[in-house]
C-alpha cells in the first residue's frame, strides 16, 4: 500500500466500516485497503473493547483516506467538505442522490449537502471555478447570484447566467 503525502482522517464514534463501505460504493474505482483493531494497550484512554475497529483505510477514485472509531467526542461539521467536480448533470444528480441517500439530507446552499454520517460534500459541476473566476466579472456575478438560488446545483442554468 503506497502512503499518500496527505490523507484525510475522518473521525467517527463506531460507524469507520460502515462509512468506508457507503463511500466506496458511491465512487468508482474505490475500494477498503486495511482495516486495524484496536488491541489491550490503551484500553483506559480508548476505552474501546480489544478487536474493534480502530481504522479503516480506503481509497475513494484513488484518493486515500483513513477512517478512524474513536468515539462520540468529536462531530462533523460544514468548515470541512470534500469536493466532488462532476462532468455532466446525470454524474452530479448521481452523487448528489447517493450522498444523500437514508440520511438528513441537510442539502445546503451551493451544492452542498451532509451525509448520513455528517461529512459534508460539495457537488459542483467541473465548469464551475472557471466561471465564478472568469476576468468578466458581470459573468462571474451572474453565475453567483444564480449559485445562490440552488440547493443542488443544476449546470443548464449556471450556464446560462454566465452566458448571460
């Protein structure tokens, strides 16, 4: 298994398996890589029972990520996203569905929506960035101010703002 420089470490209270396992069903090529248990050392920090989960690597479209049980003590919140650029409106309503799916919801502003764990994800079409940076500002503001409307983004109609 080759390390990534940076690996996002999501923490969760027991659910690190089950999450791992929602996500790669989502992504293509995903997939869980290694699975640790915690073991007798540090029972009375962790207070976890030996052979639980401790972390569960896996890879989202190649991306690495670790997912750790460690308790109810921390929670997710909207300051951390991950960004999902997608090419076309049926690959974004597809994200956009699975993500959200048996869970709150808690579609937000902009393409953002939590999860069924808390984590919270952008879905946003590919075309995106160049349109809110684009040196026409009238462009760029017209595609804000349509961006602002939407929960879940629609791309005919981004497009059509920044076309004006």
């Amino acid at each position: 298994m080759h390390l990534q420089k940076i690996t996002p470490c999501l923490w969760f209270d027991t659910q690190a398996e089950d999450a791992a396992q929602f996500y790669c069903a989502i992504f293509p090529n995903s997939q869980i890589l290694q699975i640790s248990r915690y073991g007798e050392a540090g029972y009375e920090i962790h207070r976890k029972r030996a052979g639980s989960i401790l972390t569960v690597t896996f890879e989202l479209d190649g991306q690495a990520f670790t997912a750790l049980n460690g308790g109810p003590e921390f929670r997710f919140n909207p300051a951390i996203s991950f960004q999902v650029a997608c090419d076309n409106q049926p690959e974004l309503d597809r994200y956009w569905d699975a993500l959200s799916a048996d869970g709150e919801e808690q579609a937000q502003q902009c393409g953002w929506l939590q999860d069924r764990y808390g984590v919270s994800w952008q879905i946003i079409p590919t075309g995106l960035p160049a349109m809110m940076c684009d040196a026409d500002s009238g462009k760029s503001e017209r595609v804000m101010n349509a961006l602002l409307q939407m929960k879940k983004l629609d791309i005919a109609k981004l497009q059509q703002a920044f076309d004006g």
